[in-house]
C-alpha cells in the first residue's frame, strides 16, 4: 500500500497505521516492524470489526444489565408506591373506625404516651384530643380517671 511504501521510504522502524484493503474494502490496522539483521519488514493487519467485536459484545451485554436494572428500579418503586399508598390508606381507615368507636378505646406506645384515642374516650374523660394525645399515663394519672370536673 502507499502508507506502507511511504513510511518505510522514509526510514521509519515500525508504525502503526489505519489502511483500506483494495480487494476487499475492508479498514484495517496495520502495524509493521523492521527485522534488525535482514533487510524485511514485519506486518501485521486487524481488520476494525475484529478488534472492536470483544468491546460491542461487552457494550451490548452493559447495555443489557442497565436495561434491566431501570425495569428492576421501576417495578420495584411502582410495588413499593403501590404498598406506601396501600398502608396510608389502611391506616387511615383505621383511624377513622378508632375515633368512631362507640366504646373508650385508646391505644399507648411503649412509654405509656397516648398516641390516639376515640371519641368517647375522650368524653368519658372530659378532655379534648387535642389535650390527651402526648399525655402520659404515668406522668398524668389523675388525667386518665374520670374524677375531673369540667
């Protein structure tokens, strides 16, 4: 080729070069090297498509996992919205049957804080919720007896 006969003309010992074979139009990387004791050259050629052929199989297979890891994420935070909404519902729900509850119902966390009672807890009280959710059953026994005069 002319870019071999070039650089070898011009006193070059090896080089890598970019060429298109005539008989079969296919782009290829030579590389050549001089031979020290002889007067001939080495040279090899890779045509583009056999050294690019490991990195698309590699892009394709990465292509791959992110394609899957965005469906993963996707339908993994779409169940997990699903659930959210589901429990906020439920919860509400719940609240709303506590607080309608014919009968004095409350419900204490582990320290003994009121953190939701009914509405007829609260009469039979004589307080507001407003004024029983954060007292303690401890703290404020007398609050929890229904001696208080209104």
């Amino acid at each position: 080729s002319k870019e071999l006969t070039g650089l070898t003309q011009s006193g070059v010992m090896s080089a890598t070069y970019h060429a298109v074979t005539p008989y079969d139009s296919t782009e290829r990387v030579f590389s050549f090297s001089s031979l020290d004791k002889a007067p001939f050259f080495a040279l090899a050629g890779l045509a583009a498509d056999d050294y690019l052929a490991q990195w698309r199989a590699e892009r394709n297979v990465t292509i791959l996992f992110m394609v899957a890891f965005v469906l993963v994420s996707s339908l993994s935070s779409r169940m997990l919205w699903l659930f959210f909404m589901r429990s906020r519902r439920d919860a509400e729900r719940s609240r709303l049957l506590l607080r309608g509850a014919s009968d004095s119902i409350y419900i204490l966390d582990a320290r003994g804080d009121l953190l939701e009672a009914s509405d007829s807890f609260c009469r039979v009280l004589g307080y507001t919720r407003s004024e029983l959710v954060g007292m303690n059953v401890s703290v404020n026994p007398p609050a929890f007896f229904p001696s208080r005069a209104r």
